[in-house]
C-alpha cells in the first residue's frame, strides 16, 4: 500500500511540472498496462481495480495539493538539478519498455514510424513558445464551466499518454497557472477555515475534476483497444516519447546558473532518480 502510494505521489508530481509526463512516470514504474487495465475493467473487476487506483489517484491527489508549491520553488531556484532528477526517473524506465520489445526490428516501418513520430510530436511541444494567459481569477459562468470541462478532458488524455505532458497541454491551453492557483488557493482556504473562497475555488475545480476523470477513462479505453490490436508499435511509440522526454525538458531548462557544483549535484540528482525509479518499478 505504502509503496503504491508513494508511485502514485511521483505520478502527481510529474503531472505538476511542464514538460514531465504522468504517463512516462507509470511506464517507468511498470504500473502502465496494470492501470490501463484496472481503469477500462473497473465495473467487472471493481474490488481489484480499487485496490490499484484508490492508492495510485490519492497519492497523485496528495502530490498535486501539498507538493506543488515545493516543486514551483525548486524548479524557480534549482530548475537544473531539479529536472536532472526527473530526466532520470525517466532514463530509469528505459530498460522496463525494451523489454516489451526483446526479439522485434525497430527497422520494420510498423515499429520505426510510430517511434519517429511520437519523438518528434514531443521534442516540437518542447520548442513551442507557450503563453499561458488564464488570469488566476475567473469569472465562472455556463460557458467557462463548459470550457473547463473540456480543459480537463484534454489536460488528463495527455496525462495518461507517456511522454505527453498534461501540465504541458494546459499551458498551450493557457490555463496551467490558473488551475495550479486555485488549488493552492483551496489549501488556503481550507487551512483558515474560508468558505466563501473554498467555494469559489469548487466553482473551478470541479468541472475540470470532472473533464479529468471523463477523459482518463475515455483515453484508457482508446489505448486499450490499440494496444489490442497494435501492441509492438505501441510499445516503439512509447519508446519514442520517452526518449524524446528528457531531451524536451533539457529544452525548456534555464541553464544561466550552470556551475561546476551545478554540474556535479545534477549528476547526483540523475543518480537519484534514476534509482528512485528502479526501486519503484516493477521488478
């Protein structure tokens, strides 16, 4: 259960950090094809799906609501190290997916296409100059509940997909520095017992709560059915985004500061995470 947990909290963690993918995090701790599976069979395995989602989504949960203004600090004041240690979270996933593929050519069209494609949708996400213009305070009416709705249904598809951001995707939306505010703003609320502000903040994370949930469930269900029917060229495809990940987040990092000490604590922090996700991971 602990274990569990603490996979689901890197999951949320990812998901806070543009760039990061949520999706990537799974694979490297081989939790991906288990929570595809738990999310589509959830109505005929109920008791068994629980027992994977419920600790996996409120370690996600608790990321996202204590740790997001850890990590807004420490990619702020130490981007470097910072995403050295998420590049090796994901390097540390690398032997996991090739094992998917031990025996296959990666010189087939059907296996090499799919990898070119999904590292290149992944390196011209890093390279676009994103405005995030959502002011962090909305007025919530008919239409921009709808917005958000869909805001969410498409923020969470790329969460599930490995080496696609979500915060990424709400970032090109423009809405990754409202959303990030509200919910610390609702732990603000909360914390001095605010109602008027708590419900404020439920106006506008509800409906995106709700888009979230539609569109995990409706994206499992597609990458089920592919998997199904295409699992070797799925497998490439990953492969592609993840190796494309790191590189993508080196492109977004300030190295202005860079420094020998830099240089050394960011190998430590590669170390680091890369252990992090070997132990996580499914042996």
């Amino acid at each position: 259960m602990l274990k569990m947990l603490l996979r689901g909290m890197v999951v949320g963690i990812a998901n806070i950090i543009p760039g990061v993918s949520g999706g990537t995090m799974m694979v490297a701790m081989g939790l991906y094809d288990k929570l595809i599976h738990a999310i589509t069979h959830l109505k005929s395995e109920f008791k068994q799906s629980m027992k994977l989602l419920l600790p996996i989504f409120l370690g996600a949960g608790l990321a996202i609501v204590i740790l997001s203004r850890l990590f807004e600090f420490l990619l702020s004041t130490y981007p470097i190290p910072t995403n050295f240690a998420f590049c090796g979270l994901i390097a540390g996933s690398l032997p996991f997916i090739f094992k998917k593929v031990r025996g296959t050519s990666f010189k087939k069209p059907a296996n090499f296409l799919p990898f070119l494609i999904f590292f290149m949708i992944v390196i011209a996400m890093a390279l676009l100059n994103v405005n995030d213009s959502a002011s962090n305070n909305l007025r919530v009416d008919l239409l921009e509940v709808i917005i958000l709705f869909l805001v969410g249904v498409i923020a969470a598809a790329t969460m599930v997909i490995p080496g696609v951001s979500g915060s990424m995707m709400l970032m090109l939306l423009g809405y990754y520095s409202l959303i990030l505010s509200y919910i610390n703003q609702t732990v603000e609320a909360l914390l001095h017992l605010d109602v008027t502000s708590f419900f404020n903040c439920c106006l506008v994370l509800i409906p995106f709560g709700i888009g979230v949930i539609v569109g995990i469930f409706l994206i499992a269900k597609l990458i089920e059915w592919i998997f199904k029917r295409a699992e070797t060229s799925a497998y490439y495809a990953i492969i592609g985004l993840i190796i494309a990940s790191p590189i993508a987040i080196l492109l977004k990092t300030d190295f202005s500061n860079l420094s020998f000490i830099i240089v050394i604590i960011s190998i430590f922090t590669f170390l680091l995470g890369w252990f992090v996700a070997d132990k996580l991971g499914d042996q």
